[in-house]
C-alpha cells in the first residue's frame, strides 16, 4: 500500500515529504418516511431527516464519521465508501443518536478490518439505544429496514487520532441535540464533520433542547466558528445543499428565533407555524423534531 513512499525512501530522499492534503466527500441518505402517527396534528408526515456520513481520504486510507441508520442506507454507504477504493481504517461515530449508528454492524462486516470508536461518553449516552424499549421503539417506526444484530462502537479515550499522518481532533460538545455529542476538527484541510451540532437547511431536533441546554448548544456552535473551519458538516442537510461554513451561523439563528418565538406562541401550532414561515426552504417540517421523538 505504501509503494509510492517506499520508492522515494529507496531512492535516497532524505527530506521529509509533506503529506498529501487529505481528501473530503460526504454521502447523504435522503429523509425517508417513519411508521406510525405524527405526535402533533401538524406539519409533514411522520418521517426522518435527510442524514450525512462524511469520508475523510488520503492516498491509500480513509476515515469515515457516521454510519447511517438503515440496512439500505448502510449498504449504500458501504458501496459509496468502496468506490474511493481505499484501506477503511477507523469509523467515527460522533454521537448516541441511534441515527448515526444503526447501521455500523452493516459496515463493519463490509470493512472488517476497520476499527469502530466513540468517546467513552457517547458510549454511556448509547446504552440507552440498546435496550429493550427503544430498540422495539426504532424496529416499530422502521419497520424490516434495520440490521438484524446492533453492535456499539469501541471506547477511544484520546482526543485526535490520525490518518496517513494528519491529525483528526475530537471536540466534546456537551449537551446539542443530545446528550454528550461530540465534532470532528481536521486542522490541516480546515474540515469541522459537526455532528449534530449543525444542522443545513433542515430543521433541528430542538425536542429535546431546554432553554439552558439551547445556551450550551450555541456555545458549542461559537466554538465551532472560533476554529474559522473552510467546510463544515452537518449531521443533518437539505440533500445538495453545500457544506458551507455559514451553516454553524445559521444554525445559532434557528436556536436563537426558537428561544425567541417560543417564548411569545400562544400555542404549539403557533410556534410551529412561525418556525415554518421563519424558515420556508428548510426540509423535514416535522412535528415531532420539535416537540419530542414519537413514542
Ligand atoms: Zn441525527
């Protein structure tokens, strides 16, 4: 695999040979629909976010953060991730979101020598998408579509690892969209992979958000900005939409006009509504994004 290298050493080079700048390319699953009732007699039917997974490339290897939620959506992304034709080594799952790792088991038997991990917080966050109740619950609103046999990734307890060299560095973001999440910062191309701490152009799962907790959220997005990242992306997008850093400003907006319609909606539909006319071109105008996961 190292054959480009080894001729430069065998032929007496003896400075050194700046890496390769590391290659991006993110998948995007479109929203599908979910089974059973909206918890809210209002906006679209019950359905999930359009979702991201993001392969971050060198010459020979590859990383990739995500592994999607389906069996067709994971076997998509296999098929996607085969097709850069590198050594898969390390699968980053950024958070406990079941979302965002459903389908690793899918992976991992297409990439058996990749190496799956998650901060030891999102770990203890994911327990809870392994027992009984929500994983009857996930099997109910996806009906046949997901894989047999659930498996959690490793616990990594450092703060970077590499790839061909270049340093990849986890950011604990605390509390966002969920509980101990987490971005992906790749100093040497100015790639943040956000996670669910941002969101492009479709509406975000402020279900389980208070207002402290909206607080911490854009905390983490401002810690997102101070990196001055050249491409962001985000757990969730509008399929196509580009992966723009404005993206981390427009997500501290919606945040910001939530806090501030909640406050003065004289209903539910209401703060819906507005939300809805706020933001006419973002996707996945569910309820249930943000008035809690159906149950
Ligand atoms: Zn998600």
């Amino acid at each position: 695999m190292a054959g480009k290298r080894e001729l430069k050493e065998s032929a007496g080079v003896t400075t050194p040979i700046a890496p390769s700048p590391l290659g991006v390319n993110v998948f995007t699953a479109p929203g599908k629909p979910m089974f059973g009732e909206r918890p809210k007699p209002f906006g679209e039917a019950l359905g999930f976010d359009p979702i991201t997974s993001t392969l971050i490339f060198g010459e020979y290897d590859a990383v990739l953060v995500d592994a999607m939620t389906t069996v067709a959506e994971a076997e998509a992304l296999a098929d996607w991730v085969a097709l850069h034709n590198r050594n898969l080594e390390t699968i980053y799952i950024t958070h406990a979101h079941f979302d965002h790792f459903y389908g690793l088991s899918i992976l991992l038997d297409r990439f058996p020598s990749a190496r799956a991990i998650a901060t030891p917080k999102t770990l203890k966050a994911m327990e809870m998408s392994f027992t009984a109740p929500v994983e009857r619950l996930a099997r109910r609103l996806f009906p046949g579509q997901l894989a047999t046999k659930f498996v959690a990734p490793q616990p990594y307890e450092h703060e970077t690892f590499t790839l061909e060299g270049q340093e990849l560095r986890i950011i604990e973001q605390g509390h966002t969209d969920s509980a101990d999440t987490t971005s992906l910062y790749v100093p040497s191309i100015g790639l943040v992979v956000a996670g669910d701490v941002v969101y492009n152009q479709c509406r975000m799962f402020v279900g389980d958000t208070t207002p402290e907790s909206r607080k911490h959220w854009i905390a983490a997005l401002d810690r997102l900005a101070a990196l001055n990242p050249t491409m962001v992306v985000a757990g969730h997008k509008k399929p196509g939409a580009p992966d723009s850093p404005s993206a981390i400003q427009e997500t501290k907006r919606y945040l910001q006009d939530f806090d501030r319609v909640k406050k003065a909606a004289t209903s539910d539909q209401d703060l819906f509504d507005q939300m809805t006319e706020l933001y006419p071109h973002w996707v996945a105008n569910q309820s249930w994004l943000m008035f809690g996961f159906p149950q």
